[in-house]
C-alpha cells in the first residue's frame, strides 16, 4: 500500500473514544487561541480581500464566514475564516512541521463541522487528526533543502484529512483526496527567494486550507491524484510519516503558542531581550546597539527596520527587537500601524545586528535559538533563548492563553461575550456546540 493509502485506512479507524482527554485538551487551547487570533486578524488588509473574494465565489451554504453575519459553503467560509487567523502572525505552531497547523486545520474544522452538524467531541477530534497527519507529513520533509518552509506546502493535508474524516470518507476516497490535496497545494517558492516579504500572500495558508477542502469535492466526482505522492525519498522519508501511527501521544500535544505577533523564529530572541531588560533593569534609551547571533534561516527574512506593513514588520528581526526594547510585550498583541511609522523605532532598529552562528544552525530546525548582545551605556549584556515562551518545553499557561484571547478581542467583544466563547470551548465535547452561533456575527461591542 501506499503511504497515502496507509494513512488513509488509519484515519478513517479513528473514533472520538480513541483519542486521549490530554490531546482533546490541547485542541481546546488550540481552538480558543485561534478563535482569538481570528479576532485580531479580521479587520487586516489581507483578511478583508480573502472574504471579499469568499462572497463573490461561493454560493450561501451553512457555514459561517466568522463573525461576519454571513454563511458560505464550507471551502468558501474556511478560505476567508484561515485569512483572518493567519493574517497578524499570531496562530499557533508545530516545530516538528516548522509550521502552522490551528490556522488551516481548525477552519475548515469548523466549516465542514457546520455542514455536516457535527458533536463537539467530532470536532475536537477531527482537529487532533488534522493535526496529526500534516505534522507528520512536513516533519517527513529534508528540511535543509527546502527553498521556502511555508505553511502553504503542507496544511492542505490537514485540512483534508479533517474534512475527509469528518464527511466519513472511506479509505480509498480519503487517498486521493489527500493526493489530490497535496499536489495541488501552493508552490510558494517564491517565498523562499523573494526580498519582498511585506505582502498578503505570507505562508499561504488560507489557499491550502481551501486546496484541502476543495479536494474532497473533486474525488467524490471522480478526480482522482497521484496517490504514491509521499513514496518518493527525494521529496518524503515516508517510514517517517507512518512510524509511531496510533501509537503514544498526538502531536498536537507538542503544539506552541505565540506570544509575539511575529515570526517565530524571531520569539526566542525577544525573551532573551526580556530576560536581559528584567534582569539588569534596562531601558530601551540606555542601548546602543543590538547583536543577534542567530541560524541561517533567519538571515533569510526581510529584516527590513523600516517594514512598510504588518507583515513586513512580522519578518523583521530588527524591527521586532526594538519595538520591543522601546515599547514593551504589550505592542505585540497585535501589532498597530502607528508602530510602523515611529521614528525612534526604526532608529534603533538601524542598529541591530544579526549574525550566523554555527552552533545555533546546528539545533535547528528542532530548535530555534538565539543570543541577544546588548551594548548600552552600562555594559554589554548578552542572553541566549533556546527554548522559546509558549513551546511544550516553556509552556504558555491556559490562564495565560485566556488572557491573551482577551485582549485580542476585547475591542470588539464585552467581557461576557469574551466568558461565552471562553465557556463554549471549555465544554465543547457536551453534546451539540454552541460555539457556531457565538462566532456568527456580525460583530457587536454589546456581544
């Protein structure tokens, strides 16, 4: 059989029952984190062209567009919903992907969720499978000769695999559509060479997400795909993908939360700044000059100190660093467009530095590290981050992951209606989801 077809026949074995409460527990976190991210992320450029084009495509159905007040069908809906989550650099991430799975798989969980009235135990559990099988499959990839790590490569597995199981595709249907989701996914190279990492497309994720979906409909009318597409050891390790299947714990249970609107490899270097600020009470005047001894991939972002954009400035080490240096943790959540235009900002970050180091390139992709050299007035200070906020190893806290649902959302929802969805998640595994209706919208303060 192939790997494809292995997955395949593994998936569609799956029962809610079969899944653990700890990695129902994380899909929980994972979903309130993205509900919030959403939130942040709905009014963006990006989000707002992604919905237009959503409406103007697709057909009413019965899914929702999130709090838009409007319902598409499920490939529309996710397509718009996976915009939003994606757009401020804020959705979770798997490091063994190097990627980003809550912000395809969990949209069009819930877009095929609403279509098919599934319980919230489904739901929970289609997003754990989802996860599961686009994790695997980019952890199966060689990393070091991949011209871009986009998420757009890979999440179309996800999200097909989760819509798949959650239509109760049989085996062989749930092949090709895998097959078909995966050749067809976003090239994206140009992400990989392009200097001009300031724009909309980013990862591509949201068209992933919908080449995922889109998938299921094209082999239920006989579409078929190369489905030996993972057999192939110049591309896949596909004893990778398939070791372990079933056995132990989800992947998802390795899943990171981002505390910084920012590229992630970026994270570790802005603890080691804060790390170094608490610890010998800096101000952000008092420094001179900032150093980042980093790995290669790194050097291969824009890293422009002046970002014309949101995600320009999600890509910049220097402009992250002193934006955080001169205006504190509480900038990026998320980051406002006044940021992009203050002149102390970006004269700092003139002044960053940033460094290969050898030792670092080492640990990656497993890890991404780095070390900050301060030069201030006072001395030259220097910190190194391997483990970054918010990963399985230096774990965000749920207390602290509703205090950032919070304030993401807190512009657009009251406290109650903050409480509801909060109250929603935490059990959504009770019988038919109320959650569908609360994120509807259209959005109201009084909500």
């Amino acid at each position: 059989m192939w790997t494809t077809q292995v997955l395949s026949e593994w998936i569609s074995s799956l029962k809610p029952k079969d899944i653990s409460p700890q990695a129902k527990e994380m899909a929980k976190r994972c979903l309130l984190d993205l509900v919030g991210v959403a939130l942040a992320g709905y009014s963006s450029l990006s989000a707002q062209a992604m919905r237009s084009l959503a409406l103007s495509l697709f057909s009413l159905g019965p899914s929702g567009l999130w709090f838009s007040g409007s319902r598409l069908q499920a490939e529309g809906s996710a397509l718009g919903n996976s915009a939003a989550a994606s757009a401020l650099d804020l959705d979770d991430g798997h490091r063994l992907a190097a990627g980003h799975p809550g912000a395809s798989i969990i949209p069009a969980v819930l877009a095929v969720g609403e279509e098919v009235i599934a319980t919230g135990d489904e739901l929970l559990s289609a997003i754990i499978i989802g996860y599961e099988v686009g994790t695997r499959v980019s952890s199966a990839r060689d990393f070091p000769s991949l011209d871009t790590m986009s998420t757009g490569r890979w999440c179309s597995y996800g999200a097909a695999t989760a819509g798949g199981w959650l239509r109760k595709f049989t085996p062989p249907l749930l092949a090709e559509a895998l097959s078909v989701a995966g050749v067809q996914s976003p090239g994206l190279s140009a992400a990989g060479y392009s200097s001009v990492m300031g724009n909309s497309v980013k990862e591509g994720i949201p068209w992933s997400t919908f080449t995922g979906l889109s998938a299921l409909r094209l082999v239920e009318k006989g579409f078929t795909g190369p489905v030996d597409l993972l057999d192939h050891s110049s591309y896949y390790q596909s004893q990778k993908i398939l070791e372990g299947l079933g056995q132990g714990s989800f992947a998802i249970e390795k899943t990171y939360f981002k505390p910084y609107a920012c590229c992630r490899w970026i994270h570790s270097a802005l603890d080691a700044f804060v790390k170094l600020a608490a610890e010998y009470r800096l101000e952000g005047a008092e420094i001179k000059k900032i150093r980042v001894d980093t790995f290669r991939r790194s050097l291969t972002l824009n890293n422009d100190p002046h970002p014309d954009s949101f995600e320009g400035a999600q890509y910049s080490f220097p402009f992250c660093l002193a934006l955080m240096a001169l205006r504190g943790k509480e900038s990026f959540l998320p980051i406002r467009s006044e940021f992009l235009m203050q002149s102390d900002v970006i004269e700092l970050a003139r002044r960053v530095e940033l460094r290969l180091d050898p030792e670092l390139e080492a640990l990656f992709p497993e890890k991404t590290s780095n070390r900050v050299v301060l030069e201030t007035s006072r001395g030259v200070f220097e910190a190194r981050v391997d483990v970054p906020l918010g990963d399985p190893g230096n774990p965000i806290e749920i207390s602290e992951l509703e205090a950032k649902f919070r304030k993401l959302s807190e512009k657009e929802l009251s406290h109650q209606g903050q409480q509801e969805i909060i109250s929603a998640i935490a059990s959504l595994e009770k019988g038919t989801p109320k959650l569908f209706s609360l994120l509807e919208g259209p959005l109201k303060k009084h909500f």
